[in-house]
C-alpha cells in the first residue's frame, strides 16, 4: 500500500574522546505566554516574567510541565553534571534525526534512496548547517551539459540542480553514523544514458522535498536535481542522558524551531526550555536516540525511537470503528514503504495528531507508539 507523506525536513562538534558517567541505564497551545525566561544558577525553578502563571518546574530529578490544563511529571537524571559539555553539544547538534545506522530500512537500496532519506532525515539538524558545504550549489557548467547531452536534451526545466563528491559525502555519512555505515559508489547511481534506457524522469518538474540523483560521469561527481525549498534546523529539550553497554541513550521531549544554533549548552537547554513553556500540548513527542562512540572519540546515530507523551489528564476524544481489527502503519524513512506495527480492535481509545485528508490516513496517538490509521475508521467520541 504506497502513501507519500512528506515529511518536514531542514555542526557536528568532534571530540577527542567521549565522556565518562557512573550512569549504567538507557526512554500547540498554551493558556500562558512567556516574553522572557531565564534558568537561574542558584534555584531549580525556571523564572518566568509576563506570565500568568509558571509552567514548568525544573528539578534535579523531575521535569515538571503544567500550563494548567495538561500536566506531565518527567523522571531525569542531573545529567549535565555528569559529561562534559563537548560531547553534550555533539549529541545536540545531532538531535531531530529519525533514524540511524541499525534501524535505517536497508543501506542495501539504490544511492539515490539514501541520499533522499539521509537529507530529510539531517536537513533540520545543526549538523547539516554546518557540513551544507558539502553540497555545491553553483554548479560547474561542463557537468550540467555532460548531463543533458547524455540525457539528450536541450535544456533542464522545472529543476534545480546542486552537485557534491562522493567521496566527501561518505565521510559525511561515517560522520552521522559511524565508520560501518554504507560508502556508495558512482555505480549505486544511474546515469543519464542508464535513466533514460529504463524510462525515469531526466528533467521536467519535481515535487517539493523530493529529489533525483545521477552520476555525472565526471570524477565522482553525484548531480541532484530538487525543486527549491526552505528548511529551519529544530531542537529538542534534553532531559535525560544514560549509558548503558557502552551506549548513550539521549532521551528529549518536543521538537522547536531554532533561529540560530546556541553555542553552550545552557543556551540551548534555555531556549528549548522557553518554547516547551509556550508549547505543553495533551500529547508531546518524545524520542530515545542510541549514539555509539568511536575509539577516536566521535559519536555517531544508531537509532531513534520516536513515540509521544500523553498529559496526566488528557482525555482520550477518538475511537476506533471496525468489525475487524484495524491495522496501524508507520515508517522512519522517506523512500520506506509502510509497514504494520499494530492492529487495533473495535473499541480502542485513541489520540489523534495530523491527519492527511487527501489521502484518507490519520496520525494516532497511544501510550505505546504513533503510527497511521486510515480516517475512516477513527470516530470522534461524542462530549
């Protein structure tokens, strides 16, 4: 069953060595508006000024979110005090990624399908800000005319076009997930001649946040044809941090645009701090990242575990419909098809996030996952 769902997309600080913890464990709208917030250095609470009230209290072991209308109470460890703020950094710089290295659906598929899902996945992470270098975008005449030579045509229309070496993008890749990750090769890509013998689009207008990759035949040279788009990089609130079997497991709650990277930690956790004030919702998303660490100090993505939080008091205002079980889908990659993770009965109580009208599928929401339901099965319970 294929569903296209287009998935919201847009500093990597290497260390000499990876912290060290006694720690041997691994998990829109608000009645308050805040004009200022500040941590102090000497108090746990957060200090708010021009609020009607205060939404969140911050301990050394609970994160306390209320607004008044959801409340959360959330364990955390006083991780700060734990790790050096260098490898904190590195793992922030990283945060907003939907997969890593083991639970990528196959590094085996075509070199285009990874550089799709590794650029929606890394577009809005600080890290892509800073390697965006990477990517040419003033790209060298002589390649574009190989190109259209090749592909037999005349001009490119309704594309954009940037180009990046091979061999820079696979460090890039060892960069984000370690040195086992896949490194493509120019014969994991199509040509122009090859696209164009098997039929695939050489030119004319592509979807937004989509993309089309080919070898240029010059050096190792990928050209990528996109349509134009705007990205932001996003942060997420970090309120745990645990190692166990020589892994960290960073735990975060929410996900908030940033307008520019903060370059300490406290910044950072300051200003995730202020948009979580603004932004305590009856569900919130929540996600566990496994970083692994390399012998040279570097810490990379194993994988993301995304699911949401559910309020103390939220009400639970959907339910499911069918004389069958209902199958729930989800996946972590743009290129992925969707697979089942669950199947609901009659009867189930459920949150509902974003729905896809168009396409006839809704985002749910249970204490256990989040996944997508068809709409017409999910029935709004009458209040």
């Amino acid at each position: 069953m294929k569903k296209v769902f287009i998935i919201g997309i847009c500093f990597c600080l290497l260390l000499t060595s990876c912290g060290k913890s006694d720690n041997k464990e691994e998990t829109t709208s608000t009645n308050a508006v805040t004009e200022s917030t500040t941590v102090t250095e000497t108090t746990t609470e957060i200090i708010t000024e021009a609020t009607t009230q205060n939404n969140i209290t911050l301990k050394k072991d609970k994160l306390i979110l209320d607004n008044g209308k959801y409340r959360y109470e959330i364990e955390k460890t006083d991780f700060e005090e734990a790790y050096p703020e260098e490898l904190l950094l590195q793992f922030a710089s990283m945060l907003s990624m939907n997969f890593g290295v083991e639970d990528y659906y196959d590094w085996n598929t075509t070199g285009e399908n990874v550089f799709v899902d590794v650029r929606h996945c890394c577009l809005s992470i600080n890290n892509f800000i800073k390697k965006k270098s990477l990517f040419n975008y003033d790209n060298p005449q002589e390649i574009c005319q190989k190109f259209m030579e090749d592909a037999q045509l005349e001009e490119l229309r309704g594309v954009e076009t940037f180009t990046f070496s091979l061999h820079e993008y696979n460090d890039y890749l060892k960069d984000l997930f370690g040195p086992d990750v896949i490194q493509l090769e120019t014969s994991d890509f199509e040509t122009a001649k090859s696209a164009k013998e098997k039929g695939l689009p050489l030119s004319s207008d592509i979807s937004e946040g989509d993309y089309r990759c080919f070898y240029s035949g010059v050096d190792d040279i990928v050209l990528v044809q996109c349509c134009p788009t705007d990205f932001a990089s996003y942060g997420e609130y970090v309120y745990d941090i645990r190692e166990k079997e020589g892994n960290y497991y960073v735990y975060t709650i929410g996900s908030f645009e940033m307008i520019e990277y903060e370059e300490t930690l406290k910044k950072y956790q300051q200003t995730m701090l202020e948009e979580l004030n603004r932004n305590i919702q009856k569900f919130m998303q929540t996600k566990v990242y496994k970083f692994g660490c390399t012998a040279d100090g570097d810490v990379y993505l194993k994988s993301v575990d995304k699911k949401y939080l559910i309020a103390d008091n939220a009400e639970y205002n959907f339910i499911i419909e069918s004389d069958k079980p209902v199958e729930v889908e989800n996946k972590k990659a743009s290129t992925e098809e969707y697979k089942i993770i669950d199947k609901l009965p009659d009867g189930t109580k459920i949150l509902v996030g974003s729905k896809w009208e168009r396409i006839g599928w809704t985002e749910i929401i249970t204490e256990d996952y989040w996944g997508f339901v068809e709409t017409k099965y999910i029935k709004e319970i009458a209040g």
